[in-house]
C-alpha cells in the first residue's frame, strides 16, 4: 500500500514530496520499497546508512552493548550531579522528587512511541525525520533546526559545568579545562563511531558504579554513618521553607530542570542509524534501559532530598553551583571521599559533551540528506564520520567562554532552560509523529503484526497522553519568571524557542510555496504516505546474531546469559 510518486497524489499529500538529489541520497540497497518510482522521495524518509564501509555513509557501528550504556550516558550527567542542586534550592526536596517522577514517567511513555518508529524505519534524524515523514515537512524542518541547536547548546552547557566543577577544587581559569575538553571531543567524534561508542560505555560504566556506591553511601548517612554520627531521617523535609520551596512557581520551575536531567533519551532513535540489527537491538534498548535510568534517578534523588538540606550553602547561585551527590560524599567524613565523587561528576560531563556532539552532528546530517540542509554537512569521511556536520555543530560550543563575564552558574541556568524547553518540543514531536504514524498504519490497512515493535498498553491513549501532558508542562513551567516578579532574561529562557519554531514553520512554508501558491499548513495525508520505504531488513549477520543469542538463553547456563545481556 505504498504512495505513488508525487504526480499522481493530490496536491495537499504531494507536498510531503521532492526529488532527492543524487549526490546526497545515493540508493543504499539496504530498505525495503513498494513505491513505483526510487527516485522520489518523501522529505523525511532519509537514507537508511549501510553496513558496509562504502564512502559517502554513516556506517552502522554500534553495538547493543555500546547503545544500551550510550542511552544511560546520555541520561545520567550533568542534569543528575548538578541539576539537582539547582531543583533542590529552587523548589525543594518534595517539587524535586514529585516533577522528576512525572517527567519520568512521561518520558518513558514517549521512549516507546520512538522505539515502535525508531524499530519499524532506523533512519538517521530519527524523531525529527518522522515529524517530517508522518505529520508535516514545515514543522519537521523547524523541529530539526531546533533540536540541531538544542545539542549544539547542550556541549556549551556541560562544557560550562566542568567549570562549576572545577571550583571544588578552587582552579584559576577553568576556561582553560573546557577548551581542553572541546578538543578531545571533537578529536573523538572526528575518528569513527567505534571510537565514540567505546567511549561512552566505559564512561557510563563509570558513573553507573557511582550512583550504586552513592545510593548505599546515602542510605548509610541518613541513618547516622556520618561526621556528626548523626540520624538524619527526615529533617530536611522539616526545616522552614521545606519541602515545598518557592510554593506553585518553585514545583512548577523544576519541571524544566528535570527535563534537561532526563535529555537524551530520545536520541537513543537518532543512534538507530548507526546501531547493528536495529530491529532487534532498539526494542531491547527502549523495554529496559530506562527502567534502569527511572531507577537510578528516583532513588537518588530520595536520598539527596532527605540527606541535603534546601538552604546549603552555595548548592545553586549565580556565581557556582554545588552538586548534591559530592555533598553527600563529603558527609561520609572524608575529603577524599568528595574529591572522588567531583572527578566522576567531571568525567559525567565529558560523556554528556561526547554524547551531545555525536546526536547534534547526526541531526545535521539527517537535515542535510533530507535536503533541509546544505548538501556539504551530508559529506562524510571514509570511516563515515560527516566532519563538516562536526564541524559546525562543535563551533556552537563557543557559547561556554562566556562565562567569564556572566557567572558559570548564571550562564548555566540559561543554558539548562534553553535545553530543557528543547527537549520538552522533541518529546511533544514523537508524540505528534507518532499520532500520525499510527493513524497512517491503521487507514491504509496495514496488520499491526508486521509491525516489528509494538508497545500494546500503549495503544491508543499513548501519543495523546504526551502531547497533553507536555504542553501543559512548556505553558506552566516559566511562572516563577512572572510571579511575584517579572524577570525578562528568565522569561525569555522559557519560551524564546516556542516563536523560533513558529518563525522557521513559516520559513519553510515561504520556501516551499514559491510558484505554488501559499498554504498555512502542509499536513501529511495519512492515506498516502510510504509506510514501506526505509524499512529495515536484516541482514544474514543479524540473523545469526539472533540465533546465537537464543541458543544461550535457552542452553545449561541460560540464567547466566539471561543476567548477562540484562546488563550488557
């Protein structure tokens, strides 16, 4: 039931249509297509990489092992070590434990209208290629535009964080450690996917050793393994201003930080591009993974709110910001101890820069061979690494030296607003494409059975559920910026990008229309669009993988297979 080509379409469904230059999708081999005519495209439906090692492509590199632990690094930083501290003293114990459960949840919803998506067409761009694919060109190109720029800012925010970090340490010209830091980024992510999924595993590896290590360290000081041998329990939901701090606009406030924190769930689509067997790698990725985030930020943060009071000194001003987890650490009684856990956090911010760089160079590329995008940021070298897409998108993290003349942390509140309000669009887009993505599926007829992925108790309430729930959460989050007083640099922090998406919709739309008359909207026909093209087909590799894989769990050791590709 695949659309024909754009001539024989109405002109509202024809729009979703282009021929895709040559030089910029070549023919791959590597999808599946009914559609009459493989030289036309649907913008959106962008080239699947292949797996061999031609040039031109991104190359699929990636393991199971090496996504699932890139999810976690890409969760589990800079938002969790020190965004917490500024959620703490914003909004208190209670606004932070409640906001962080409800993004999680929602999140974790969201997570898996990705992975049926994500499953069924592994393209690079992911969410912002099925915004584009299955509900409108004009908003999937300023969805993809944003979100380039959401990733783009996100390295100048964590490269400004490690300098917040430094100043445990009282290190002079810290701008220093961020350009040294920019460097071996960029040096990593210019090399080979290899090289920047080994670095994420073992960096996770790392910190997810650490909140182990903290959450019994946490439990153990609360009950009076501390300098003053001291019961803590629940104090600190009792002191004055506790546990609500700041009431409706401080909960309200931590909406937007818990939503940085959470950040980079969604990418784990745009590395479905570069993942081996994507068909059954991503679903494994989606069912599990998070639950192991949504485990470690809940209990973690339990225990920051019971064991660290709202009102610590320097936890979350202008100047610096203090994370809760070295706090915690230095209660123990050593000083070491602390030192310990502020290197963690500096190598978390490294993983969150490394991950951030490598998701925003893809979204470039995927605008690129979308023709959304100059056709230069869809070159890539031979090891299938799109440099120019680097390139850029690393020039953007200019934006951390400033700090020198605003404040670390005041420059890093901005960046963490912008970041989060980014991730909260990204979110209502899967949403919205998978809204249509399942309306498409069910209208032309096509068995749910062929879907390769499908999250039941999701159905149908579930892109509703996300749509609904985020934007109440983008109107409500920017009330502390109005009340009880107005503050224009904070308010703009919240919703500047809601009209830049607004602006670029109306550019694409202009573009578009020249010599077609104008339209306000270009709505995908769900009745027509190609649920075929760029479906994935596995390989004879990824079949024997799954073989082997079957032949464990079903052997004499199965229960040690089960346990090892649990975590692994």
């Amino acid at each position: 039931m695949a659309a024909s080509n754009s001539t024989h379409l109405p002109e509202s469904a024809a729009l979703h249509y282009h021929n895709a230059p040559a030089d910029t999708v070549p023919d791959y081999g590597t999808t599946k297509s009914t559609s009459p005519n493989d030289d036309v495209l649907p913008v959106g439906a962008l080239p699947v990489p292949p797996v061999d090692k031609s040039h031109g492509t991104l190359h699929r590199g990636l393991s199971s092992r090496q996504v699932q632990m890139i999810a976690i690094a890409g969760t589990i930083g800079t938002g969790l070590f020190l965004g917490t501290g500024r959620s703490l003293a914003q909004g208190g114990p209670a606004s932070m434990l409640i906001c962080y459960a409800i993004v999680g949840f929602i999140v974790y919803v969201t997570l898996l209208l990705l992975g049926e998506m994500a499953t069924q067409y592994p393209v690079a761009g992911s969410f912002n290629a099925y915004a584009t694919r299955f509900f409108s060109p004009a908003y999937g190109f300023a969805l993809s535009w944003n979100y380039w720029f959401n990733d783009a800012i996100s390295v100048a925010s964590d490269l400004t964080a490690a300098q917040l970090v430094l100043g445990f340490w009282n290190v002079h010209h810290t701008w220093t450690v961020s350009l040294a830091i920019w460097l071996f980024l960029v040096s990593i992510n210019s090399i080979h996917v290899k090289a920047y999924g080994e670095l994420e595993y073992w960096l996770a590896s790392l910190k997810v050793v650490t909140i182990v290590i903290f959450i019994i360290l946490g439990i153990l000081v609360n009950v009076g393994v501390n300098r003053d041998h001291h019961y803590i329990g629940g104090e600190n939901w009792r002191i004055p201003g506790a546990p609500f701090v700041g009431g409706f606009g401080g909960f309200a406030h931590v909406f937007v930080t818990a939503s940085f924190a959470y950040g980079g769930t969604e990418s784990l689509g745009i590395t479905a591009g570069e993942t081996k067997n994507p068909s059954k790698n991503m679903p494994r990725v989606v069912k599990f993974v998070f639950w192991r985030i949504l485990l470690f930020y809940i209990l973690s943060i339990l225990l920051i709110g019971l064991n660290v009071p709202w009102d610590y000194p320097n936890l979350s001003n202008k100047s610096t910001t203090t994370s809760p987890f070295t706090i915690v650490f230095k209660q123990v009684g050593s000083t070491a101890a602390g030192s310990f856990m502020n290197t963690v956090i500096l190598t978390s911010v490294v993983s969150a820069g490394n991950h951030a760089l490598f998701a925003g160079t893809r979204v470039l590329y995927g605008l690129a061979a979308a023709a959304q995008a100059p056709a230069v940021f869809a070159r890539t070298t031979r090891s299938g690494v799109p440099l120019p897409a680097l390139l850029l998108t690393s020039s953007i993290s200019a934006l951390c030296f400033g700090s020198s003349f605003i404040g670390s942390g005041q420059l890093w509140g901005w960046l963490q607003n912008l970041v989060g309000v980014s991730n909260q669009i990204a979110w209502l887009s899967i949403g919205l494409a998978s809204w249509r993505f399942r309306a498409a599926w069910e209208r032309q007829g096509r068995p749910l059975a062929e879907m390769k992925f499908r999250a039941r108790w999701t159905w149908p309430w579930g892109p509703a559920f996300v749509i609904t729930s985020v934007s109440v959460i983008i109107l409500i989050q920017g009330w502390s910026s109005v009340t009880p007083r107005f503050s224009a640099v904070d308010f703009v922090s919240f919703y500047i990008e809601l009209p830049v998406m607004a602006l670029m919709y109306a550019l694409w739309l202009l573009v578009r229309a020249r010599g077609r008359g104008r339209a306000l909207f270009d709505f995908v026909d769900s009745a027509s669009v190609d649920l075929y093209r760029d479906e994935h087909d596995e390989a004879q590799v990824d079949k024997r993988e799954d073989e082997v894989r079957e032949a464990r769990v079903r052997g004499r050791v199965r229960w040690a297979w089960k346990a090892y590709y649990l975590v692994a």
